[in-house]
C-alpha cells in the first residue's frame, strides 16, 4: 500500500508540472532520479540518493567543512579530547541540543547510533568495522563518561586523527535512540521504520517518502544549526534526464540533477537558468565478478580489459566533458592520487595479450543502471570490447535492482561509480584494496578478488603516523591496483546539474555526501 501523501505534496506536484508554473515559495523542488534508494538508515542507505539525503537529516559528531574537506569542524560534539593510550577519544556533547522529535542528545544516543551499525552488519557497516569494533566486543568499545561526555575506543592499530575521519562518514550518524526504538520490530534497532522515516538533528526531517516517486522533506526548526531557509525540500523522481531538463528550463523545478551533455547543451545561454559542471570525488569504473567464469577470473583478461576502455573517446566524445580520464582509485584531489594514464584504448595490443593467454572467445555480460550516464557508457563499452575481439551483453535495469544483484554476487561485469564516505585516501583503499574475508562488503568482497597482502596494507597505512610516508603507501598501492585487479577505473565525474537563476545558498562540495539545501533561499 501507498504511503498517505500530504496535501503539501499535492500542492507542490500540482505546481511542478502545471506549464509554466513557479515552484511553491516555500518550497526547493528537485527533479532527478530516486530509482537508486534502499532505505534511508544511515546505517543502511549507501546509494547516491540516500547519500545525498543524509546532511539534511542527520548530523554527525563532527563533519568535513564542504569548502575544504580535509578540515573536520565540531558539530554534535563541541570537543574532543584523544586519551593518553593512544586507543580512544572522550567527545564533549554540544550542550542543549535536541532531536526532531524534541528528545535532547544524550551520551546514550551516541552509543546507541554507532552500536547498531556493528550490530545490523549492513553494507556501510565495514567503515567502522575497520575500528577493530565487532558485534561482541562493540558495546564495550563505547561508554557513557557522563551526562555530557562519551569515550569511544577502539582495538585496531589506527591513529586517533583517522578515527575522526571515520566518524565524519554518513554511517556515523546520530540517531534518536528514545524515537527509534519506539518504533522497534524483532530487535532490529528501528532499523525497518527508519528506512523510510528519520529520527535526526538536521535541517529537515522526512515528511513523506513514497518509493520511485517523492521524497517530501519539512523543516527542523530545532536543528542546532538552526532552522532551514526554506519549510520543504521536494524530491521528485523524474527518470528521464530530458524530462529534467524541460522542468527546470520552464521553473517548474529548481534544480535539476544528473543531467546528460546533451541538456547541458540545451540549457547553455537559455535565461533563468544556470548550467553547472560541478567536480565530484565519484570514480567511473568496471568490475569484473571474478567467480563468474575462468576467464573473468584471469589476470590476463584484466589486462587486455584495460586497454578495451576507450576512456578519451568516451570522456571528450560521447559525454562532452562530463569526466574526465582517470585511472586510479584515488580521486584527483585526494591526497596521494595519482594522475598517471599507463593504459590507451588499444584493441590490437588487447588481441594479443588475450592470444598469449590463450583465451578466445571471451563474453561477458555487464548489468548496469538503465540511468545516464551509466547505461551510455556501457553501450560504448560493447562497441570498444567488439573491436578487440570480446562479445559483450549490455543488460539495464533498475539502479537499486542493479545493485542487489551485484551485492549478490549474482553478476558477471557491471559498470559502477565509486565515491568517497569520507576525505581521507583510506575512505576508497578500503574499498578496492581491502577485503578481510570476515564478510566486510567492500568493492574487492563484491568483486570476490581475494587479497591479503593488499589487505594487510590498506590496515597499515591507517596506522601510519607520518603524513609522507602514508601517502606513498597510497602511491603503491593505487599502481598494484592499476596493474592487476578487477576493476578497470577510468573516469571521474563531473556532476552536471541546472540550477534556477534566483536560487541562492546552494552548496554541494566534492564529496558525493556534501549536498547542502538548509541555507537555500529563493
């Protein structure tokens, strides 16, 4: 059954999709793609919708400053102290703040929003499993000191500076233990209700959230950053970035996310509306299941894959600046990314290292999102693998189908996109260079690429103490990756989105998370 939708809503979508109507005063109406959502628990929700959600309805106990990310400012916490043993950190709670529901933060709230990621063991949960925190040991890593203060330890070899960085992540969200709970089912920790509702501090909270369709955001006028601009955001779901277009140039939306280059194109020098490449940490790359067949499996397919991905033609060509080429799993403006370019699209030399391994008649099959840009460059993917001689399947589906199939293992290629949880280098190393074979679902897990030594030095370099020294850990580690793995990375995005001309406050930073709407006015 349909949730109730709100008369708001309806007064909204009416104006949304009236010819040459304005958007509600009160209101940011946003049209894009929601097909991707799973559910909206931080502890959970791990696709870009979701992601992109989360800074309006929840806030951590600090958070990366969007304007320069290294920087981690005090948010729910008003300080932090590291202990002397070098394996905790005591937070100072910021004094009288208090939950949407009007519920004031306690220690409690933190423990209990920070156990059950552990305890739930859901796909974002392996960020702070790296803590050494498991489902035994977890409730004794987290103590309340006081009414004001709580003690986080940890009993993995991790510098406390990297810590932080763990708990500026989504997942890290705090959660209103007293409202979640109430809403319990089977000691799931709130876990179902909080899919489609939330229990946070941030600007705005969940009013109504109907899957495939609307996402209907209403403002938290207690959030301790105070009360948002605007009274609702509204996310409508508009699959086809053409329909996108067309509503934002009429100022039926106000913004317009994920366009293609062809919008982009349209919407050049129309009045009333701004076009914008905005740079994002997002990796574009294809993954290989290597226990789907023998040759998936083989380095040597690898290889040649890497020089089947015509990576300029599609970049400069066919997506017209929406990316650019880039072939390592640090995004460029990362601390330690490389920005070398060893492979070209190169069918002959793909041939020949294909011939000396003596695989022929090699196919695939890639599932992939039926949304731009992922299903363009998979198609352009079939027409470059066709050249050196591998038969490729382009099968579209649903994001969120999509992605339960490869969180499945039930695939043989996809075609992704990777962002960061958080700016530090480990945020994507343990992604594509971690996988501990204790059910953590990184990348490497989905890509069932076993890789202890690489694995091994993921966790040392969270260890390392000496900034140089931990980025040319990095350094080695991106160029095994490049050499020999299941992933053939080749672009970083660029986020095209088109923006009404009276908008004002509209914040988004490089981090796919960074998405800011409580200071837009219009």
């Amino acid at each position: 059954m349909k949730l109730a939708v709100s008369s708001l809503l309806f007064t909204a979508l009416a104006c949304a999709f009236n010819a040459r109507a304005t958007t509600p005063a009160d209101t940011l109406v946003i049209v894009q793609s929601i097909d991707d959502a799973s559910s909206f628990d931080p502890a959970e929700g791990f696709e870009l919708t979701t992601v992109q959600s989360f800074n309006s309805l929840y806030q951590r106990l600090l958070q990366s400053n969007p304007h320069n990310p290294i920087e981690l400012k005090p948010t729910l916490a008003d300080s932090w102290q590291a202990g002397a043993d070098n394996r905790s950190l005591t937070f100072t709670l910021r004094p009288h703040t208090q939950f949407a529901s009007g519920h004031p933060l306690r220690p409690e709230d933190v423990i209990f929003s920070l156990s059950r990621v552990i305890k739930l063991n859901l796909e974002p949960s392996f960020i702070l499993t790296q803590l050494g925190w498991n489902e035994k040991n977890v409730d004794g890593m987290l103590q309340k000191v006081d009414d004001n203060r709580v003690k986080i330890s940890w009993t993995a070899d991790v510098s406390p500076a990297y810590v932080l960085s763990l708990l500026s992540a989504p997942v890290s969200s705090i959660i209103d233990a007293e409202e979640a709970l109430a809403h319990q089912q089977n000691n799931d920790f709130g876990h179902g209700w909080l899919g489609r509702h939330s229990a946070g501090t941030g600007p705005y909270k969940i009013r109504s959230y109907v899957p495939h369709e609307v996402l209907v955001l209403q403002a938290n006028p207690s959030s301790p950053e105070g009360a948002p601009k605007l009274a609702n955001v509204l996310i409508k779901n508009v699959p086809e970035p053409a329909a996108r277009r067309l509503l934002v140039e009429q100022g039926d939306a106000d913004i317009a996310r994920n366009l293609g280059a062809d919008q982009m194109a349209a919407l050049t020098g129309k009045s009333g509306v701004t076009p914008m490449a905005v740079p994002m940490a997002s990796l574009y790359f294809l993954q290989f299941n290597a226990d789907a067949s023998p040759a998936l499996k083989n380095p040597a397919f690898w290889e040649a894959a890497r020089y089947l991905f015509d990576y300029h033609g599609i970049a400069e060509d066919l997506m017209k600046g929406q990316f650019q080429v880039h072939q390592s799993f640090l995004p460029d403006g990362y601390p330690g990314a490389l920005r070398d370019e060893p492979y070209r699209y190169d069918p002959e030399k793909a041939k020949q290292i294909l011939a000396k391994a003596g695989l022929a008649n090699v196919s695939f099959t890639i599932s992939v999102s039926n949304q731009p840009p992922y299903l363009d460059i998979a198609q352009a993917l079939q027409g470059s693998f066709a050249k050196g001689g591998v038969a490729v399947d382009v099968a579209p589906g649903l994001s969120s189908q999509i992605s339960t199939s490869v969180k499945s293992h039930n695939y043989q290629a996809t075609l992704t996109s990777w962002g960061p949880d958080y700016f530090d280098p480990n945020t994507n190393a343990a992604a594509f260079a971690y996988n501990p074979e204790d059910g953590s679902k990184t990348l490497a897990w989905r890509a069932n690429w076993h890789i202890p030594e690489l694995s091994k030095q993921t966790l040392a370099a969270t260890a390392q103490s000496d900034p140089h020294r931990r980025v040319e850990m990095y350094r080695q580690m991106q160029k095994q990756v490049m050499q020999s793995s299941p992933y053939v990375i080749g672009l970083q995005a660029r986020n095209l989105i088109a923006v009404r001309d009276n908008l004002k406050g509209y914040i988004q930073g490089i981090n796919p998370d960074m998405v800011f709407y409580s200071r837009v006015t219009k």
